[in-house]
C-alpha cells in the first residue's frame, strides 16, 4: 500500500462536509444514475433483500439504486450531510451511522456496499470489512472499492511525495490488487471478481495530458436529461467510455471494486 497525504485529515465529518458542501448535490444525483458504477451494481447485487452502503457521503448511489428497484439504505458519520439529505430529499434512507459499528443485528443484510471509505483509515482500515462481515447473512455479497495502485501511480506517487509538506496529515491508502482481497478474504468472505473503474481521474492527473482531458471530458460528465439534450450528452459521454475501455487498466484505473460472498 501507498500512502497519500493532504492538509488535512479525511477520517473526520469535518473534512467531507466540506467537501461535499462545494459540490451541487441535485447534480451528482442525477449524474450518478447514469455513472459507471451503475452497470456494476446491476450485475453483482442481489435484485431482492435488504442492501446497506455504509460511508455513503450523498446518498447518490442509494438514490440510483432505490430508483431501480433496490432495497437500500445509507449510513454515514458526516451529521451535517446527513442533515441536508433528510431535509432536502426526505424519502431517502440515510441516517447517521458509523461503519466500524453497524446499527444492525447479526446476519441481517443481503447485500453491503463501501465506496472509496476504508482506504481513509490510517491504523484499522481493516475493521469495516470485519463489521460487514457481522451484519451479512451468510450467502451476502460485499462489494468493496479502494483506490487501485496501478502503474502510473507505482512511478508517480514516489516522485510527487519527494515535494509532499512536512505538516501535511494522511489522506488514504492505494491499494495493490492482493492486498484488499486478502483482507476481504480473511474476514470471511470468498472472492467472487474484481472490476476496475475512473480510468478518466487518473488520466486528468497526468501534466499536459490531464489538463487536455479536462476541457474536453465535462462535456461528457454530465450525461444525464438537460432539457432536450439527453441523447447528446448520452452519446458524448459513451464515446469517452469507450476510449478508456481501450486502456488497460493496470496503468489507468482509478478504483478497484472487490466483489465477494460471504462463506
């Protein structure tokens, strides 16, 4: 594993509220029902029981989800996020909760989401995994993504962290491929696949190239209906898919999503 740094830590509510109070929370709704997550979810969850996405920030993926006819609920530690889900979208599920103990009994869920979460956790990043192992029925799926330590990053981060502050506090862990699913794995579950995903966040960090990637791939970020251009964007933001399904994902992927059943 790699770590990564920044000015502060972002283990605390205080750090992503922040974060998320600088992003427009209507937009990322209605973006994330047409990410590429979304495919990934209806490959792998089961159609039927009950679904929990512990750390789940927004609500974004428990918003997608329900609209297709998932039984999923969030959970997250940020209050003020919380706060802002329950009064401006009411119907959604999502409560305060902490990932390293669940507000749920023994062998209880079907299915348990954590999207870029554990990886935040400096000392015990392992322990969510265990927790999620308690609270899943036997026969549950647990579908885990961390940042993936892919080759770019193996030559990259070493040189970027030779200019990395002094004060500067842990951010999260990269993550090799073996070393997420042994942890998965020693907390009693079975890997079933792996799928790799954000190859556009990794080619956008590149200098030169990045900076070209970031005027062109806006147009295509936001893929969802805006007035009478649905079609377009749809179309735009396929045609980028496309170009980054070309490259391989041992040097570009962002994330690596863990799909695994618990024995």
């Amino acid at each position: 594993m790699h770590k990564q740094y920044t000015l502060k830590e972002a283990n605390n509510p205080d750090f992503w509220s922040d974060h998320w109070n600088s992003q427009n929370i209507e937009d990322k709704m209605e973006s994330a029902k047409y990410g590429e997550l979304i495919p990934l979810f209806k490959k792998y969850l089961p159609k039927e029981g009950k679904i929990l996405e512990a750390g789940c920030g927004q609500g974004i993926f428990v918003n997608a989800l329900r609209e297709l006819g998932y039984d999923i609920e969030g959970i997250d530690f940020g209050i003020q996020t919380v706060s802002q889900i329950n009064r401006e979208f009411p119907n959604l599920p999502i409560k305060m909760g902490d990932i390293f103990k669940l507000p749920y009994p023994n062998n209880c869920l079907d299915a348990y989401i954590s999207l870029g979460v554990i990886e935040h956790y400096q000392n015990n990043w392992q322990e969510p995994i265990k927790e999620a192992s308690r609270v899943l029925k036997n026969g549950g799926f647990i579908l885990v993504s961390v940042p993936y330590y892919n080759w770019f990053r193996r030559l990259y981060l070493p040189i970027r962290d030779l200019f990395r502050r002094r004060n500067d506090e842990f951010y999260a862990y990269v993550f090799k491929k073996n070393e997420i699913e042994d942890a998965i794995t020693k907390a009693g579950f079975t890997v079933k696949t792996r799928e790799f995903y954000g190859k556009a966040s990794v080619i956008m960090s590149i200098p030169i190239i990045g900076r070209l990637v970031k005027k062109l791939y806006p147009s295509a970020k936001k893929s969802y209906p805006i007035k009478n251009n649905h079609q377009t964007k749809t179309e735009n933001r396929s045609i980028y898919r496309k170009i980054f399904d070309l490259l391989p994902n041992s040097i570009f992927s962002h994330m690596i999503l863990i799909v695994a059943k618990k024995i």
